[in-house]
C-alpha cells in the first residue's frame, strides 16, 4: 500500500490503481491457499471485477471533479461570514443556562 505523497487527480489516480493491484495480488495469494476449502475467503471471490468497480468509481469522481468549474470564494466574503458565525455561537453561549451566573 502507497501513502498519497501529493494531492492531485494524476497522483491519486496512480495511487489508487497500484493499492487495488496489490490487493488484488493478496486476494488471488488467498485463493491459491484455500484450495483445500478450509481457508475461504469472502473477498478472494470475483476480486477481479470488485477492484475494477471501484477503479471505475473513483475515476469517475476524479473527472466529474475535473469537469466542474472550481468555485472562486471571495477571501472577504468567508471572512464575514467567520465574523457572523462567531458572533452567533458567542450570542447562543450568553443566552445559554449553562452560563447564566444569577442562578448561583
């Protein structure tokens, strides 16, 4: 198994395909073992198609991910929005009982 060394789709594309080739190595190690039917493995059945779903999966993530235009989120816009939450939380911790003193 690889770690992700960098993010980015190329990368984890690679990462992904050589995690599912190693796996799917393992699995077919545990198939050759069971032939005598004592150690049957629930995941060394139909690996193959399994590892290609999911291969299937993820590259579709990765391109619907690519096709999307990335949203630009104005640097000021989610500072203010920071401020508000802030305030918020800062408001309900006052009206809260847990912080009311007059009970004391």
């Amino acid at each position: 198994r690889f770690k992700v060394q960098q993010s980015g789709p190329r990368n984890r594309l690679r990462v992904a395909a050589a995690n599912k080739a190693t796996k799917v190595k393992r699995l077919r190690a545990i198939q050759k073992q069971s032939a005598n039917g004592k150690h049957h493995n629930n995941m060394s059945k139909n690996n193959a198609r399994v590892a290609m779903n999911v291969v299937d999966a993820r590259v579709r993530l990765l391109q619907k991910a690519l096709e999307k235009p990335t949203v630009l989120v104005d640097a000021r816009q989610k500072l203010t929005k920071q401020k508000d939450a802030r305030e918020k939380i800062q408001e309900r911790r006052l009206n809260s009982t847990s912080y009311d003193v007059s009970n004391w």
